[in-house]
C-alpha cells in the first residue's frame, strides 16, 4: 500500500531445488496491475449497471441475430407486451416462429433497412400476442457485433392505442357516421383517382347518383330512427351489388354515389356495364324493407317499407380537372330520372371525355 493506496501484483516465481529436495534459490519478478484489474472492475460494474438498466427498462428491448431472428435476450417489458416468460423465448425462439408477426414480410423490410442503414427509428411493426391480441409496437434498432455475429437491438413502444385513436379519427373524417360508407370528402378523393386512372388506361368509368325516392313519408311517419334503419339497409344492399374494387358512398340525407371503375375502353359496352349495374341496383333497392326498431312502450314494432329509387349515370375518361363537373352531370341525370316519374334510371348523352 502507497499513499493509502491498495495496489494489485502478479507475481511468478521459479525455484532451485537441491538432489534432495531442498530449496536452494528462488528467482521472481512482480508486476503491478493495478490498473488492469481496475479496468475489468469497472466492465463488471458498467455490465451490472447496464443489465440492470436492460431490465428495469419500461420500453421493451430485444437481442436477436440478423440472419434467423433468434432471440438471445429479452427484458421484462418485452415480455409483458408478447405475454410469454424468459424461459419459454431465450435461446429456442425467433418472434417469427412464435407466430407473433401478423404479416411476417414486415421483418424483411425491416432487415432490409437496417442493412442499408445501419439503424431505424420508429418502424411499425403488427405482432399477435400469445393470447391472439393484435397490438402495433414501433421499432427502434440498430446492429451491433455480437461475438462475431451481427445482431439486432430493437426497442419496441407499444403505440397499439395511439394508431387506433388515429384510425377512430381517419373513420370520422372520411366516413358517414350512420351508414359507415365514404362520405363526399373521401369520395371526392377516389373520383380523382379513378379519372387519372381511366386516362391512362383509356378505360371508362362510371359515377351514378341515386336519390330514395319515396324516403320523406317514412321519415314523417314514424321518425328518424326508422329512417336510420332504412338508409342502413339501403347502404348494405347498395354494396352487394358492385365490386369490392368500386365506391358506395353516402353524400346527403337519402344521397347515395356510386362509383364503378375499369369498364370497358368502348363507350357503348361501357353503357352497357353501368346500366347493368344500375338496374340490378334498382331492382335490390325496391325488395320491401321489414324495419325493426325501439320505441318507448313497444315490444320491438317492426315496419315494412318498400322503397325505390331514381338513378343518374355518366361515363368519363378524364383526369382531375373536371371531377365536379362529373358529379354535377350525375346529379343533373338524376334529377331527370326523378321528373320522368321516379324508380327510372337515366344515362347522361355524352361521356365528358
């Protein structure tokens, strides 16, 4: 000890020894290292700290290998979020054979990234739980070298709640409340798209607007609420009768649009393929309704409505420029529909082109 100072050596020795064993003589040096063991103290001490950092940690934090996912390490947080113990991931898992990712290619972009990158910030990733919940975490990874092999430490945030907040608030903004349907505004924003796409294409599309017919006299009779029930069944029916690739949308009271893309590049087989459409919509349209609602001091009535509607159709191929003018010409066809004695059907004379 110097100056109070605790000091390390290493010591070796080699000793003489005599034909009958006696030491004779013993040679040695001594050498300070102090300071290496200093260093290897404050690894252990930095290596504690940060395990106890890793663990502590309420953001989820994963060791995997690049090349198969398999998880070297995973703190408690992480755990927490996929509902699984230590014992049951380390060493045996990658999240993929866990079946955790809802689309497994979201790890090769992933991956992918992070090759070209080095690191990523905040990458959302679907994954199930063990229960079969469906949660969001958002990723934040970088690779390191891990006794010779490259490896992944992510850091995951569970923003699950956030993105349904954010889909709640997409859902209002571009839906009808009532119907569910794309109100005028998402709407606008598809007929855009479709007239770019039928000008490139030189494929003709179609926008229909439809008015109820006889919707005011229920509405009168027994109230809203059936009225509800009836703009409700009215959007179901109007659904099953085009494609998943077209539109329904509710843009008024008793309004509906709809709107049918990719029709033929001939305008009168493309007329043939809308009114095709319209008709079977005018005939689903005028299947009696059997409403049933709640009323105050009533078991449950239930009424019968049978409703019809007046339909107005143009055809386009056109891009963005004209897009009201396209809504304007289907709500004019309409309108004729309804003063040449309503439940009729009208195509508009010339496609705008």
């Amino acid at each position: 000890m110097v100056d109070n100072q605790t000091r390390w050596v290493r010591e070796v020795a080699e000793i003489s020894f005599s034909d009958d064993g006696a030491p004779l003589v013993g040679v040695g040096t001594v050498q300070d290292i102090t300071d290496r063991k200093r260093m290897e103290a404050t690894l252990v001490d930095s290596e504690l700290r940060m395990s106890a950092v890793f663990q502590s940690s309420p953001i989820g934090i994963i060791v995997s290998t690049l090349a198969d996912g398999k998880l070297l390490d995973i703190n408690d947080a992480a755990l927490r979020q996929f509902g699984y113990t230590h014992d049951e991931v380390i060493g045996k898992r990658s999240l993929a054979d866990l079946g955790t990712y809802v689309d497994p290619t979201q790890r090769a972009v992933l991956v992918q990234r992070l090759k070209q990158l080095g690191s990523l910030h905040q990458f959302p990733v679907d994954f199930l739980t063990r229960n079969g919940t469906q949660i969001v975490l958002e990723i934040s990874g970088r690779l390191i070298e891990l006794r010779g092999e490259s490896c992944i430490v992510s850091l995951m945030v569970d923003v699950t709640e956030r993105h349904r907040l954010e889909a709640k608030i997409h859902e209002q903004a571009f839906h009808d409340a009532l119907t569910k349907l794309p109100n005028r505004r998402l709407l606008s924003d598809r007929l855009r798209k479709t007239m770019s796409s039928a000008k490139r294409s030189g494929c003709f599309a179609a926008l229909m607007y439809l008015d109820l017919d006889n919707f005011k006299p229920l509405n009168d009779t027994h109230g809203h609420e059936v009225g509800d029930l009836l703009l409700i069944e009215m959007a179901r029916r109007l659904k099953a009768c085009v494609r998943e690739s077209d539109t329904v949308a509710r843009v008024g009271g008793d309004e509906f649009v709809v709107l049918l893309n990719e029709l033929d590049t001939d305008p009168k087989a493309s007329a043939a393929q809308a009114m095709a459409v319209a008709e079977k919509i005018r005939q689903g349209v005028s299947m009696p309704c059997l409403l049933t609602f709640r009323h105050e001091g009533a078991d449950h009535p239930t009424v019968e409505h049978c409703c019809t509607v007046s339909i107005g159709i143009v055809l386009f191929v056109n891009d963005d420029k004209n897009y009201k003018a396209v809504i304007n010409q289907a709500d004019a066809a309409m309108y004729h529909a309804k003063r040449t004695g309503r439940n009729m059907i009208h195509l508009a004379d010339a496609p705008v082109s």
